[in-house]
C-alpha cells in the first residue's frame, strides 16, 4: 500500500496526496471498526450466548411433527419462582394434539447444570392443551426447556430458549 | 524526498491520533465509571432492594400474617423458657442487634451445633430453610432446633405447656383450644419424637388423640413464631441508593454512594465474578442449594448438604403437604416438584443473602473462613470440593480485583440500625407487665 503511495507522489499526480490522505482516513476507521469489533466479540464471548438465539413462543417440533406455543402463567417468566405454563400442541398442519404424553427437562447451556426442579404435565386441559407445573429457573441467562411430546405413536421434541433478565 | 517524508509522518500522526482516540474511548467505555450497558442496568435493577416484591402470603400458614400471630410470636422467639434447662430462646442464636445470628463459626444451644447460624433478614422469601433445605417453611424451620439436643433441647409436650402455663389467653385467642395439659398423666412433662430415649418412650406410651393433640399445638408454636420472623426484612444499603442514582441518571448521587473502588468491584460481581450465578434477585441470593467446594472441617460429621436435606424436608412431619399444613396440594409445588439428584447434591448449600454480609464474619455453612477476604481467594482459586462437585472455576482476579470485590461487599451493609420491622427487638408498649420477664436477650 505504501509502496502505491509513492508510486502515485513520485508521479507528481495532482491528485496523488489527496487519494494517500484518503487512504489513510479509510485504514483509520477500518482499523477503529476492527478494534471495536475485537471489542465487541471480547464481550459477546464473555456471555456465550449464541447471537441469532430464537426466543420464540411458538416453535416447531425438531422432526417439524408439532407446532408447540407456551404461555407461562405471568407475563414475565420469574427467576428463583417455581411457576406454572400452559403449552398448547398442535400437528404441524393445526390439528390440537390430545392425550399426549410429555416429559420436560431443562438446561442452562453455559453453566452445565439443569434445572433446580423436576417439572412436570400435571394436566391435559383438552383442546391440544396442558399444564406444565413446577417449572423454575435460578438464575439469569440463557436457559433452554426441553418437552419431549409422544402422541398416536409418534414421538418429537420442542426445544424453547429463554433470555431471563 | 523530504515532502514524501513530510507527508508520511503527518499521515502517521492521523493514524496515531486515530488510534489513541479510539482507544481512550474504548478506555473510557470500559473503564469503572463510565456508564452501564442497558442488560447491566437490568441486572443492576434486579439486585436492588427496590425490585424485592411484597411478601407473597405463605399458603401453609394461614397466621402468617395475622398481626397477633406475630406479637406472639414475637414473644416466644424470646422466651428462654422454650428449652429443656430454661437458658435457650431462638433470638440466644439469631440476636437481633447482630442481624439475627450469633457471629460464631457454629450455633451454641444448650449443646454445640454442627453448623452456622443464619441470619434471618429476608428468610420468608426462601422456599427451602436451613442450609441443606431440610424443612420447606418458617414455621416448620422454627419448629426443628426446638427439638435438636444442642440447640434449645426440649420436648413437644415441654412446650405445649409453657403455651399453656404462659400464653394460653393469646394462643387460644387465635388458635383455639388447648388440650389440658395440667394433666401430666396424658401429657408427661418431656415427650416427643427426639433423640433421648425417656422422652421418645414417653411419647410411645401417649394416646394417638393425645399426640395429635400436642402435634397441633407445636406446630402453632412454630406458626406464630414464623409471622414475627416474616417481618424482618433487609434494611436498605449505599448499593440500593446507586442503583436508584443511576435509574435517575444521577450522576452526582451515584458519585456519592458508591467509590470508583466499589463499583469496579461492582462490576466485577456482575461480571468476571459471576457471583451472581448464585447471588442474584433483591436478596443477592437465589435461595437454590450450590456446592461451591467449601472445605470440610476436622472433627464435625460429614455433611453432605442438600444430599441430605431434600429427602428430610420430603419426609417431613411438618412439610406443606403434612396435615398440620394449611396449604392445599396445588399450593406445594416447591416440594411435589423438587428434583432429588443425591449425586448432583452432595455437599451443596444454600447461599445466604449478601445483604449485610461483611458484618456477619465467619462465613459459610460451619464458619469456615474467618474474613471476606478469605472466602474471595477461595472463590478465586476454586479449590476441589472435598465431596461432590464444586460448580467454581478459577477466576483469576488479581489482588487489586479482590479488594474491589470487597469494597463492594461492604456496600451492601444496611443503612438502618435494626430492620425498621424489628418488633420483636423491643417489648411492644401495651404488652402485659407479666410479659417482660419471659424475654431474654442476650
């Protein structure tokens, strides 16, 4: 680069200090984008959590057999609060899905632990719906919950994340 | 030549300004003082004492928060005469002036304990109580060092009648009649379920009715004394005055409750520390069970923690789902739902608040480590748990850090002399005069 430099000067270009200058002005903000980005990976490392993290409430099944929403009983999904969801199941072309069997289990990704609790369907409301008790997360951060749904012999798990302030 | 030469330095002048600039406002972005991210503001709003939600009632206490309830129970947490030699009250191991605990390695009953007293700020927000979590409410909490032979050393049927001999008016009042207990035929003056053979006999040799009868009146006991220790709660600290600084934008008050020191180590606890893993939520503790490779100490039986506490609050005579419980099963999820991994929970512990804590030397669960100092370089260091497996990792602080980390800890130190809530602390101006003898603080 410094060697076009010169190339340019020493052809006494008019044009030539202008386009270094340029140059220069360009090398500055890529090198300021580059440390800002360092910066920015540094931070994002220190948290682990994968950018394009889907915190959706609705979610496909991971064969795309169910079409699973949740809806926890508050608004806001308490930390350190043993609470209740309701999940509703559907087959993925919107049929209810009734008298399934469900297990739950959860996960925190980055700190290898589980949840605190044993959570588990204590009813199936009817109507592709059914209640989830005993659902608890102990600490902020990524969490994800797992429900394994076994219905007219077919068996399918949802994964949901969760960003928990 | 010279104009090349010219021209080059005054374009690495730019590149030089450039990258100073860059870097002192990185410096600057970075740097203790400078404003917090929008999560670190969040995470900053949920450890102050403001976010604490009211104290949602307790399900299996239907007293819980029936004011005469707690001015009886109130009483009681004083009363020496609840102990099988007359010299143990709760408030001899939970002083009130000493945030209601005893400042010792281990609880002094009438006998030495195996562990540390706990202070109790806060302690009705917990759905697990003790260090293992070994009873799943206050008034089931309060009910077992009444019990233990070193701690207050009596029996049921002892304290049943001191409930009638001393506060049958108030305790009938709420609860309802007691049995006749001048009736020392039916009810001999040591029995219960407890570890002294004469006692536990004489326990045997009552009517069923007659033990219900007893059973009924011990858990009350433990009901009344659990809405007096439902109003002590954490008195707000210079930590809280800088978060509500920093919502205003106030840079002046976040200036003045917090030193750079104490927000860098502030920092740190909410960052590098990860101290708020396990110490997070208003009362800067998540009340879950965490083995954090404390050691053992030499001498005292193995403790094992939560390994063993889950099975004992499961099995629990007094536990929400027991008939003495005014809770219905949908109430209970803590204990229908509570996981039992004896592999995962061995050696696990709950961590205390951290309100007030560099008050409150030694610390963890058997006074382990005499400075905060201490339990810092240990948490730094993550040395392997002596059973189990310790969640820390090593978090390679330097000692400037540590000192940070410190400083903030005394942050946190309540502002008020005594829980504004503290009713127990005085004697209540229109209590009987016969009640002031029964208190006895020490």
């Amino acid at each position: 680069m410094i060697g076009s430099l010169d190339e340019g000067q020493a052809a006494g270009r008019p044009t030539g200090n202008g386009r270094g200058r340029q140059r220069w002005i360009v090398l500055g903000l890529a090198l300021v984008v580059l440390l800002a980005a360092g910066f920015g990976m540094m931070r994002m490392r220190m948290s682990y959590v994968p950018a394009d993290l889907d915190l959706a409430t609705t979610r496909s099944s991971n064969s795309g057999l169910y079409q699973v929403r949740y809806a926890p009983e508050a608004a806001v999904i308490p930390v350190n609060q043993i609470h209740t969801w309701t999940i509703h199941i559907e087959t993925a072309d919107g049929r209810p899905v009734e008298g399934a069997a469900i297990t739950v289990d959860g996960d925190m990704p980055q700190h290898l632990h589980g949840l605190p609790t044993a959570p588990q369907v204590t009813q199936d409301l009817g109507g592709g719906a059914y209640l989830v008790e005993g659902l608890k997360f102990h600490m902020p951060g990524w969490w994800v919950v797992d429900y394994t749904i076994s219905a007219e012999g077919q068996t399918d798990t949802v994964r949901f994340n969760l960003q928990l302030p | 030549m010279r104009s090349i030469f010219l021209t080059q330095w005054r374009l690495l002048i730019t590149v030089l300004a450039v990258v100073l600039l860059t870097v002192g406002a990185l410096t600057a972005w970075l740097w203790p003082r400078s404003p917090w991210t929008p999560e670190e503001v969040t995470t900053l709003r949920g450890l102050a004492l403001a976010s604490l939600p009211p104290l949602a009632p307790d399900p299996s206490n239907r007293y819980g928060d029936d004011p005469r309830a707690a001015a009886l129970g109130a009483r009681l947490f004083f009363d020496t005469r609840l102990s099988v030699d007359g010299t143990v009250a709760c408030a001899t191991c939970h002083v009130p002036t000493r945030q209601f605990q005893d400042d010792l390695p281990l609880g002094q009953g009438v006998g030495t304990t195996d562990r540390r007293t706990m202070p109790l700020a806060g302690a009705a927000y917990s759905p697990w109580l003790f260090w293992d979590g070994r009873k799943d409410s206050l008034w089931a909490q309060a009910l077992g060092p009444l019990e233990s032979p070193v701690e207050h050393g009596g029996t049921r049927t002892q304290y049943a009648r001191v409930l009638w001999e001393h506060y049958r008016t108030e305790y009938e009042a709420l609860f309802g009649p007691l049995p006749d207990l001048a009736d020392t035929t039916r009810f001999p003056p040591a029995a219960g379920p407890v570890a002294d053979p004469a006692a536990r006999a004489a326990w045997e040799a009552m009517t069923p009715d007659d033990r219900e009868a007893v059973n009924l009146a011990f858990a009350n006991l433990g009901k009344a004394i659990a809405a007096f220790e439902r109003q002590l709660l954490p008195s707000p600290s210079r930590f809280d005055s800088y978060v509500e600084a920093l919502l205003l934008n106030d840079v002046a008050a976040m200036q003045a409750a917090l030193s750079p020191d104490e927000v860098a180590g502030l920092r740190i606890f909410i960052g590098r520390g990860q101290c708020i893993t396990c110490h997070n939520g208003p009362l800067l503790t998540n009340n879950d069970f965490h083995n954090t490779g404390v050691p053992a100490v030499p001498g005292l039986p193995e403790d094992l923690g939560r390994a063993t506490g889950l099975p004992l609050a499961q099995a629990d005579a007094f536990n929400c789902l027991s008939r003495y419980s005014d809770a219905q099963p949908a109430d209970c999820a803590e204990l229908r739902f509570a996981k039992a991994d004896p592999h995962v929970q061995t050696r696990q512990f709950k961590p205390p608040s951290l309100r007030g804590v560099a008050e409150r030397p030694p610390y963890m669960h058997a006074g382990q480590f005499a400075t905060l100092r201490d339990v810092l370089e240990h948490y730094n260091q993550a040395p392997a748990a002596p059973a189990g497996d310790s969640e820390l990792r090593p978090l390679e602080l330097s000692e400037r850090e540590l000192a940070q980390l410190e400083a903030f800890l005394h942050s946190l130190s309540g502002l008020g002399q005594a829980p504004a809530a503290c009713l127990g602390c005085h004697p209540e101006p229109d209590a009987p005069a016969a009640a002031a003898p029964e208190r006895s603080i020490p």
